[in-house]
C-alpha cells in the first residue's frame, strides 16, 4: 500500500483485514511454518488488491464519483488500476514460464519482504533471489511497455 498513491479508496487496515478473514476461512490448510504463512499471505493481499482494481476500472461512470479540486484531480486517475490489472496479467504469464521468478515478485512487491525474507520463504539464497528479482523485473518491464504500446 505504500506504493499507492494518497487517498486510495482501500485503506492499508482495510487490506489487513480482508486478508485476515480470507485466511481465517482456508480451510484444510497446514501451515507449514512461517514462511509458508507469508507466501500465503502475499498471494492473498495480491489478489484483494486485484479485485480491488477491477471493481474501481469496471465501475460505471460516476458510480464513486467524488468532488475534488482541479489541483486534485491530476493526483486521482483510474490508470493506476488498470496497469495493477496489466501487472497481475504479466505476473501469470511469467509464472507459467517461471514460477519461482513470480513468487519472488509477489512476495516482494505485494508481500513486502526484503531478499532474506524471501529466500527464507523459497528455501534458496539471497543472491539468487536477487539475480531472479533482476530478471523477472526486467522481463515484466518489456512486458509492460509492450501492453502499453499497443
């Protein structure tokens, strides 16, 4: 949620506890330890934010309207939900070529942890979370770049 910009409708508690009542209703899940818990727990707030996004993009015209100056109005734009969409599309795409790569992009942008976290999360060391963090950002650089162009 730091990344969000000021005034986004979906407050960080809010986030918190959305993720909270959808991962006290898994049912049949064996946490494994606590890093199982995070990864979890980062796919979770990725996909609340997701369908958050979605609903804001897919929202009728004026269907949240709200009154704000003209300073404001350069700071509110609806295309901040749509590259999130664009973003979650990528990030499936890179998890079918590469899902590890993926897992280090959700835990570490939607999640929150740093590259230690991470390799604790992953069972693997640091540098290569960070060669893998390198790569599946640029890649989803290009990616991006490409949807946008077109």
């Amino acid at each position: 949620m730091s990344r969000e910009r000021k005034g986004h409708t979906l407050q960080t508690t809010a986030l918190i506890n959305e993720a909270y009542v959808r991962l006290v209703d898994q049912r049949n899940v064996h946490w494994a330890n606590r890093s199982h818990f995070f990864a979890i727990s980062a796919q979770i707030m990725r996909r609340i934010l997701i369908d958050h996004a979605r609903r804001n993009a897919y929202a009728k015209r004026g269907g949240g309207a709200q009154q704000v100056s003209l300073e404001e109005v350069a700071a509110i734009t609806p295309a901040l939900g749509r590259e999130l969409v664009r973003l979650d599309e990528a990030l499936k795409s890179l998890a079918e070529m590469d899902p590890r790569r993926s897992q280090v992009v959700e835990l570490r942008y939607f999640g929150g942890l740093n590259n230690e976290e991470i390799a604790g999360v992953l069972k693997i060391s640091a540098n290569t979370v960070t060669r893998d963090w390198n790569m599946a950002r640029a890649w989803l650089y290009q990616q991006l770049s490409e949807t946008a162009a077109n």
